[in-house]
C-alpha cells in the first residue's frame, strides 16, 4: 500500500508545515562572528516528510523511501498517537490536502488503511 507513494510523493513537506499537529523539529547550531567558539543550539521546525530528516551519524538513514516517511506520517497521526493519548493527532481540517502539489489526500491515506485492516481481520 505504501509503495504507491514512492512515486506520488515529492518530499516538499508542505503537509507537514501546514499541519496543526505536527511537531517536527531538527537542531541548528548558529555560531556568532563576533566570537566563533560561542553560539547557541536552536531547535527548529522541520518536516519527517522532507529528504534527510532521519539521518543519523555514520550515513545512516531510517526511512530512505517516499513510501516509508508516508506510512510514518499516517501512522503516527492515527494510531501511534492515539495509543498514548487516547486520540487521534489529525484534527481533520483538510489542510494537508489542500496544499499538496501532487494532489495525494491524507484522509483517502487513512480510508485505505482502514479498509486494508478490515480486509485483514475477516480473513
């Protein structure tokens, strides 16, 4: 199911940005001219959807795929968060799929899933 995204998905993480929930972030380390051993670290807002985000030292990376950061996103909106804080992250506005530039809608994302997971528990 998660394949098709490899394709669909641009990596521009648009949804992520204009998503109310999402809490992505990634470090920066800024150095000032004036003194170049102080700076500060700063945590910035980032996007899990977004090429090079789950790299790690060593060149390791934990979601290489668009398919892969996809099924992350969906999975932690509608069932990894929910296990912890009883609801669901997505609030339902629609703004995900109003921004994406190859028209791929985050609710068909949970309706496939939920139909896949209904396929799997009949049989």
């Amino acid at each position: 199911m998660w394949n098709e995204y490899d394709n669909r998905c641009i990596n521009c993480g648009r949804c992520n940005f204009v998503c109310p929930t999402c809490t992505c972030f990634t470090m920066q380390d800024l150095y000032y001219s004036e003194n170049g051993k102080v700076g500060e670290r700063r945590r910035v807002w980032a996007s899990c959807m977004v090429d090079g985000f789950t790299d790690v030292a060593g060149g390791g990376s934990y979601r290489q795929k668009n398919g892969q950061r996809m099924r992350f996103k969906v999975l932690h909106k509608v069932l990894d968060y929910k296990q912890r804080n009883g609801y669901h992250m997505c609030v339902g506005c629609g703004r995900c799929d109003d921004i994406c530039p190859e028209y791929i809608s985050f609710s068909n994302c949970i309706n496939k899933l939920q139909n896949a997971m209904t396929e799997v528990t009949e049989q």
